[in-house]
C-alpha cells in the first residue's frame, strides 16, 4: 500500500460571509493541518476578515459587483491557493460554517494516494445540533448518503489539484445550470 502523502502536499480554500464563529471553528480546524489556508469572503460584514488574517489566513475579497456564487469563490480561492503555493496536490476545499473534523485529511489522503484513479473524496456531512431545529435535524439525514463511488459530492472535499486544474476548476457561471 502507497504510504499517506504529507500533509505539506495539501492547501485548503474555505468559503464564507458572516459566519462569525462558525468561521472560526472551521478555519481552527485546518490552520497547522495544511500547509496553507485561504478564506475567501463574499462581503462579511462581521469582521470575519481580520479574524481570519489574525488566524494566519490568507484572505480573497470578492468583488461583489460580479453575481456571487459558492463555485466562483471556490475558482478564486484556488487560484490563490495555487499562486501561493503551487507546489500543492491536494486542495480541501469547506464551508466557512463547516469544520473539517481530526483524522479526515490523512484518511483522505491515504485513500487518494492509493487510489489514483480516483480524482476527489468528500466524508460524511453532519449537523452539530441536529435536536435544536426541524431544518437542523433534516439537514443531517439529507446529507446521510451512501458510501462507496459517488458522481457528484458536496462543495467540502478534497481534490487533486492537477484534476481540477484539468476541468478548469468549478462552473463558475449561475446560468450554467
């Protein structure tokens, strides 16, 4: 069996607009477990921002005039990503409201690097308080999928950089469909 790539090899993009706390659980959760971090913001009004640079994160300000969409700031925050550090094979991309849990990136690795046929691999999604709401509890059982191969996943997953850059990154256009 191939051994895990380091985690040196792995970047991370997380996406966001006021998620005040939740940006900071999520970004706690990748900052010394990657090489390196970028957040891309879509206008927060909340100090997300400098919380995130005093985090040691790289931040990307989206130019708001544009239509905002979660594919587009996943485009921006991995061309600076890749700017930054092009060295990279790996990129996890997460949700600013999302956390990336211990354990999950080496697991991710190793199977990519065993795995070369396969180019992404995303986890089991879960609602932190599934019992505080109905949206809340229906959230998680949406998001139990199967496991095995799968078309499509989430926006929180990890890819191999050079597939992504084969595609030429997410449909960024909203009429695409």
């Amino acid at each position: 069996m191939k051994q895990t790539p380091p985690l040196q090899l792995t970047g991370a993009v997380a996406i966001g607009r006021n998620e005040g706390e939740r940006l900071r659980a999520c970004l706690t959760s990748l900052v010394d477990r990657v090489a390196h971090v970028v957040y891309v913001d879509s206008g927060s009004t909340d100090g997300s921002v400098v919380m995130a640079e005093a985090m040691g994160v790289q931040v990307v300000r989206l130019d708001m005039a544009a239509p905002f969409t979660a594919a587009r700031a996943r485009n921006e925050g991995f061309a600076a990503l890749m700017t930054s550090q092009p060295g990279l094979c790996f990129v996890q991309f997460v949700d600013g409201d999302c956390e990336v849990m211990p354990g999950w990136l080496p697991a991710a690795q190793q199977f990519l690097g065993a795995s070369p046929q396969h180019a992404v691999v995303c986890g089991r999604r879960r609602e932190r308080y599934p019992e505080c709401s109905v949206y809340n509890r229906l959230c998680d059982i949406e998001w139990d999928t199967p496991v095995g191969e799968a078309k499509a996943c989430g926006g929180d997953a990890l890819m191999r950089v050079a597939a992504l850059q084969q595609l030429g990154g997410y449909r960024a256009r909203p009429d695409c469909g």
